[in-house]
C-alpha cells in the first residue's frame, strides 16, 4: 500500500462534483482530509493523504487530473527559507515525519519535500519565521 501527501485544488465548475467520494468507490482509495476549504460556486482547495495500492492510486490521480482537479505534492507547499534559518533545531523536535532533520556532519537543518506532510508544526516552532506553507498563494 502506498500513501501520498496532496494539494487539491478544485475549480469553482468542479467544486460541487462528488470527485473524493469517486476516489473511494471507483478505485478502491482511503482519504484523510486534513485540510479542507471549499465553498459552493467558488474555487476550493484540499490537503488530504490518499492510500492505496499503486496501480488504484495512479488510476485515481488520472482521473482527479480528468476531473479538472489540479494536483501538486504536498511537499511543494512548504518552504524553508534559508536566509532566515539559524539551523537552531527547533523545527526537527516537532517535525512527525522526520522531513526536518539535522546533518550530524555540518550541524544543519535539512528540509526534504518528499517526507513533509504540510502539517505545519514546523511554522509554529520556527522562531525565525523561516518555514513557511503556501496555500493557493497565501503564505501562512
């Protein structure tokens, strides 16, 4: 089984379509919502981890790019700026998935996108304000 972090971003001529429920029935998908705006008539967007076994999954992200869904890895979505990182730490203790790490060689913080989940603990410890989340071109 295979878990994937996601941006979602709805349309707002898609926005009232069942497509998340499809996910599950026509491809067999597990969802976990973890953040979710959407508004009748207007755009929405959704961060949501989707599991399944890779061939469902695959089969489920072309249908989401038929639907008109627009699609990016969670990981995009965060950013470490580095002129603003101290390399403090602070960041790494309350990471859940180890997407900030310290290099025991040169005593740095590392980001990698592809472990980040966009859960946003990283924000609130950042001392210097230097991981930010962008969300449909918010910085929050």
């Amino acid at each position: 089984m295979m878990k994937k972090g996601l941006f979602l971003k709805f349309s707002p001529d898609i926005v009232e379509k069942p497509i998340v429920y499809r996910l599950v029935k026509d491809f067999n998908l597990i969802f976990n919502i973890l953040k979710a705006t959407i508004t009748p008539g207007k755009e929405g967007i959704m961060i949501l981890e989707l599991m399944g076994e890779r061939e469902n999954l695959e089969k489920g992200l072309n249908f989401l790019t038929q639907e008109g869904v627009e699609i990016q890895p969670l990981g995009q979505q965060v950013f470490k700026n580095e002129d603003k990182c101290i390399h403090c730490g602070a960041c790494t203790a309350v990471c859940p998935t180890s997407a900030l790490f310290v290099d025991r060689k040169t005593f740095r913080v590392i980001y990698d996108p592809d472990r980040c989940t966009a859960c946003a603990f990283c924000v609130s410890a950042c001392i210097t304000k230097a991981m930010e989340i962008h969300i449909h071109s918010e910085v929050l």
